[in-house]
C-alpha cells in the first residue's frame, strides 16, 4: 500500500474541491444519494490515481472520503463473509466501470 507521499495527488480529479466536503460526508446521518453519493463516486471512479488513493485510505486513513468510498465501505472490503454494505458499494462501482476485481487489486497494491 503506498504511503501517502509516493501518491502525485495533483493528478487527482478532486484537485481544488474543498476537503471539507470529503469529510463532511461522514457527518451526515443518511446523505442524500443523488446529492453526495452519487457525485463523488463518479468523480473518484474516472480519477487517474483512483486505485493509489483507495489502496492508501484502507490502510492509513479511518476518516473521510477516500477513493470513492465512506470509511466504513472501505471498512467492509476487508471483512470476511458477506455484508450488505460491501455488496451496495461493489455494485454501485460496477455501475461506473469498476469491478470488483478492479476494487480489490487495487486494496492489494504495494
């Protein structure tokens, strides 16, 4: 997993978005999809450094939006069995592109 420095962030599509916004969404009891969600995820999904950012987030960040995803998505990637919340967040990847093999090649960079 790369740290944080060996990430070009100036690549990223969310350059000059305020990172409040990237934090603010944990604060929201139930966002609206359409309104947080659905933005968000489909401007992490097309980023050029999509898969640094997620695989960095799941190891050294437990707050904020990182690579498309709330902590406790990133959280029910690592978990074994199946959860109701890793399968919403695989799926709505699938529906931007992303595979869940894509999703997990990406938590197993280094």
């Amino acid at each position: 997993m790369p740290l944080y420095s060996e990430i070009n962030w100036e690549d990223a599509n969310c350059k000059g978005v305020e990172t409040e916004v990237f934090y603010r969404i944990e604060e929201i009891r139930r966002p609206d999809p359409d309104i947080y969600i659905k933005p968000l995820r489909a401007l992490c999904a097309s980023c050029p450094i999509w898969a640094k950012c997620l695989s960095y987030a799941t190891l050294h960040e437990f707050y904020g939006w990182w690579g498309g995803m709330e902590t406790l998505e990133r959280q029910s990637l690592m978990t074994t069995g199946k959860t109701a919340t890793r399968d919403r967040v695989i799926q709505e990847f699938a529906d931007l592109g992303i595979t869940k093999k894509m999703i997990y090649e990406a938590l197993e960079e280094n």
